[in-house]
C-alpha cells in the first residue's frame, strides 16, 4: 500500500487523495499488528524531514496528525500494570499532542486546532481513568537480599505475586532482589 501511495500522481497532487491513502495505509499497519510504539517512529520519522515546499510541508503534516490518531487508537490496547506505566505514555502523549497542536495554531489551522486538542483530551481523560484503577508504585527497602518468592510473601501474603516484584525491579534472576527497589501497593 505504502508503494502504490508514493507511485500515485494523484496523491502528490492531491492532498484530499494522499490522506485517504495514508488512512488505508495506517488502518492496514494497525491492523497487521502495529504497536503504539510503532506508530509513534512513523510521526517521528515525518518531523525528522525537512520539507521545502508548501505542499511538502502540508504532506508531513499530515502524516504526523493522522499517525498521531493511530497513536492514540493503539493507545486503547495498551495493558498497563501500574500508575507509572500510565504516566509514562500521557507524558509522552501529551508532548507529541502539544508539538502538534503549537503547529497547526501558528498555521492558523484553527480546524485542525481544535480536533487536536479534542483528541488530547480523550486520551487524556482514558489515561486518567485508566491509571486511577491501577496501582501505585512505591520504594521499599528490605535489610538483606531475599528471593522474589520470599519478598512477595512478606509484602503481599501472596507468593505468586513474586513475577511482579521482578518484573518491576528488572531483576535477572529471581533468587536475589535488591534490597532497595519498587513494588506495587498492596
């Protein structure tokens, strides 16, 4: 799809034409199994060009609005495990939201404008719900190294919630967990 977009005449020339190719290209992506990550090197990738025409100009900035709308539907399957998880991406999100939205203001694309800033705040308000059912993140401190086993035991009354433990410290081996580290709240 993406070769038969950049062999159409038609979609240089048109920019009507370009963005419903582009849709069909993204909707394609996302649906072969495109990640939020994924889509998010597509935006980078057309703000790292420098285009010298104004119709070059326009072209990326499609590519990065409709890519940033990937970017939030991808955003929807994401499963996170803690309320740090979810502040990461909003931060995130809402960086690329902001770089996007201070652009299409000095086009004076108010349009444009406005459906940015509209999408921003549904991702923001999921993040927002999201995050609120999840766990937070604290410090702990233990006086000896224990196993992951051992450590969830002591924390939660629950042994099988050692993978967490390890999972949240980035521990290679479970059999010694740092004796400073983070867990999720009970």
């Amino acid at each position: 799809m993406v070769g038969k977009l950049l062999a159409s005449d038609s979609a240089i020339t048109d920019s009507a034409s370009f963005a419903a190719q582009m849709i069909d290209c993204l909707n394609e992506a996302r649906a072969a199994g495109a990640t939020w990550v994924t889509m998010a090197r597509v935006r980078l990738q057309a703000l790292s060009e420098s285009p010298q025409s104004l119709s070059a100009t326009v072209l990326v900035q499609m590519i990065v609005r409709l890519s940033l709308a990937q970017e939030a539907r991808l955003v929807t399957d994401l499963e996170f495990k803690s309320r740090d998880d979810v502040d990461s991406v909003a931060k995130t999100m809402a960086a690329a939201f902001d770089a996007a939205a201070e652009i299409a203001s000095d086009d004076l694309q108010a349009g444009a404008y406005m459906a940015i800033i509209s999408l921003q705040a549904s991702v923001t308000k999921y993040l927002t719900d999201t995050g609120r059912q999840l766990p937070r993140v604290v410090n702990y401190h233990v006086a000896q190294t224990l196993p992951a086993l051992a450590m969830a035991q002591r924390f939660y009354a629950d042994a099988s919630r050692a993978d967490d433990l390890r999972n949240e410290n980035k521990v290679v081996h479970p059999a010694f967990m740092p004796r400073d580290g983070r867990m999720l709240a009970v």
